[in-house]
C-alpha cells in the first residue's frame, strides 16, 4: 500500500528544473568583476553571491505541486557540488535534487518531454553584453 501512494505523488508532481546562477543566483556581478577569470568560481567568491529577491519563496511555494531539481553547469567552479549545496542551503533554497553538470550541452541528458526547465540561456557573462547564442 505505501508504494502505491508513492507512486501516486510522484505521478502528480512534475519535475521542475531550475538553474542557478542568474536564475536565482545573482552572479553575473562576480564574473563581471573578475572578468570570467579563475577567481571568479572559487568558493570563497562563490558562496558570497546573493539570491534573487523572492526566489527560494517562489521555489517553495512551487515546490508543493513540482520537484524542484536544480540543474546546473559549473565545470569550472571550484568543488562545484558542494559549494552550491552549501549556497542553497545558506540562502533557504528547498529542493528535492542538486545536479551539476560541466556544461550546459550536458543538461539535456536530465530532462524528458515532460520536464519544465527554468534558465537563463546566457554565454559570455563576464562581458558587459552577454548574450543568448542567437
């Protein structure tokens, strides 16, 4: 009987992806500041980046009918699992699954034709003009 109300709540909850950063990190100040160098992704600068306003609240609240996965590309952070665990945890993010990948081509592998992903689409943050590839 427990399996099949599992299997219930997870039929009636639909996967919700979320990026991170500029999405509900507002990091694109770090990258700028530090000109995309390596600096800009250690963890000392990584943890000190602010939430979006209102974000990790709009995430909870969303978070009763979806499971919110963050899914994000942080191949050139340092320790990139566990300083983003740590930021969403010290900015009040709740969530069901932290993925992080090396880059955004390798997300596609975790969504499906049913999958909803919230990201910012955006190359070249550390440029004052960054811009969405098209």
């Amino acid at each position: 009987m427990t399996l099949a109300v599992i299997d219930q709540y997870r039929l009636e909850r639909k996967d919700l992806f979320v990026d991170i950063d500029n999405v509900v990190s507002l990091s694109m100040e770090r990258v700028r500041r530090w000109q995309g160098s390596k600096k800009a992704y250690t963890a000392a600068e990584v943890i000190q980046d602010k939430p979006v306003p209102g974000a990790a609240d709009a995430l909870r609240r969303l978070r009763t009918d979806y499971f919110i996965r963050f899914l994000t590309a942080r191949g050139s952070y340092e320790d990139p699992f566990n300083v983003t665990q740590t930021w969403l945890d010290l900015n009040g993010f709740e969530y069901d699954e932290l993925l992080v990948v090396d880059g955004p081509e390798a997300k596609v592998a975790h969504l499906s034709t049913q999958s909803i992903l919230v990201d910012d689409f955006t190359l070249g943050h550390e440029k004052e003009d960054a811009f969405t590839g098209n």
